[in-house]
C-alpha cells in the first residue's frame, strides 16, 4: 500500500510507523489516521509480526489534529473526524494483538497524546513534552485523553493538565506514571527498537493474553468515552469562540 502521511518500515519480527509530516510537526489529519489504521490492520495478518513501534518523523512525534484542514466557513464536521478516523484508529491499537510500543521523540500534543497513550508501553525522549491545548481552543480532549491520563496519573493531574494547558515533560509524565522510560534523544530509537525485540522474543500468545488481560480491567469504559468526546467535541465544533481561537491559532 502506498502512504502519503506514513511511512512502513519492517525489520524482522518489528515494525516502524513513522507519522511523515515533519514540516507540520506531523500533525494528523483525517488521511493520516486512516493510513495508519490500514496499515495495523495489514502487520495485523502477518503473522511474523510481533511488535509495533509508533512515532514521528523529524523533531515533533505529533502536533495533535491538523486544524488547517478544518474549512470554518462551511461549519466543523469534528464529530466525523473523531467517528470515522481517530476513535477507530484508537480501537484498532487497543484491540491490536500486536504489542504496540509509543517512541515520544519530541513535542506531542493534542490528538497525538491520545495516540501515545493508546500504546502498551510508552517510551520518551529527555526533550518530549506533551500539551493539552484543547481547551485553550474551546473544544475539550479527544483520542482517549479523557481516559487514558486520568486513569493512569489521576484526576487532579489530568484536569490541571487540560485545563491550565501547561506542557507536562517527558520526566514528569513518568513520574506521573504516564510513561514507562525516559531515554536520551539520540538513544530513543536504539531503546524503543530494543524494546520491540524483548516483546518480540516472548511466547506471542501469552503477550496478546497479556494485553488483553490488563485492557480488560482498564479499558472496560473506552468505546463509551471515545464516543462522549466525540459528542462533546461535536457540540462545541463551530461555536463562535471555537471559530475565533481556532482561526487565531492556525494563523500562527
């Protein structure tokens, strides 16, 4: 398959997803989620494949959703971005038998915090940070956010973190619990792939129990949350407030 946001690499039992939109800080757009779905879904029917490596090309492992991409004269369609390309794209990384390992390399915000998250072991280099800048922009956390941060470092953490928007850096989010290991910039790809092949050398079968083991106790409340903040990210979408921050936002 040919990709324009994405690029594929395999080496052996492991496989690289690189987000490819440097000049963008790879920020997602609709075509970049769906690419990235379609492409777990084929490591999905290799069974060769043991692991997954998720990050971002260039300085930035994700800007969040690209808002340029948002025509605000013609009204905001959010809640078909969120139900047709980045919830699904958040179930298939949960649901993955694979084991999928998050490589944070640097600035990570918004829907792209949420893609972090979805992996099974998060890795960050000393430099990452992550950003919360929904409600800055009048919309509130979508991707699993409203999920992933609170249940992992706690509700008084999470909202300060999405409500005062300030950007939490890669030793604060593992101290949080947020991330499992923190690695030098120029050591995070050697380390991610290092990962990748500890989980590659384990009984498949027991890894994917694993894995559904722990999402069974953790993610009982997912499709209903994924499909509340596409609710209220539809409710908001389109607002003058939202029209206004987003138009001053993107002309920065």
């Amino acid at each position: 398959m040919t990709h324009q946001d994405i690029t594929v690499a395999i080496e052996g039992p492991v496989a690289t997803l690189t987000v490819n939109r440097p000049d963008k800080l790879n920020a997602m757009r609709n075509q970049s989620a769906d690419e990235m779905r379609a492409a777990l879904a084929e490591l999905e029917e290799n069974p060769a494949i043991r692991a997954v490596i998720v990050t971002g090309a260039g300085r930035a492992f994700g800007a969040g959703y690209d808002l340029s991409t948002v025509d605000l004269s013609e009204g905001c369609d959010l809640r078909s971005v969120l139900e047709d390309h980045f919830n699904p794209l958040i179930r298939a990384i949960r649901r993955s038998r694979l084991i999928v390992i998050s490589a944070v390399n640097g600035a990570c915000a918004g829907v792209s915090v949420g893609l972090a998250f979805s992996a099974d072991i998060v890795l960050a280099a000393e430099t990452a940070f992550f950003y919360e800048p929904f409600a800055g922009i009048a919309l509130v956390p979508d991707g699993g956010n409203t999920l992933f941060i609170p249940r992992t470092a706690g509700r008084t953490r999470a909202l300060s973190m999405m409500l005062l928007g300030e950007r939490i850096g890669a030793a604060q989010a593992r101290d949080w619990g947020l991330v499992w290991a923190v690695h030098p910039p120029e050591r995070l790809a050697d380390e991610a792939r290092a990962t990748a092949d500890r989980i590659a050398a384990l009984p498949p079968l027991a890894a994917q129990r694993t894995k559904q083991l722990v999402n069974a106790a953790t993610d009982d409340a997912l499709d209903a949350q994924l499909d509340l903040e596409r609710d209220y990210q539809a409710e908001l979408a389109g607002t003058p407030e939202m029209i206004a921050a987003v138009s001053k936002f993107v002309g920065k």
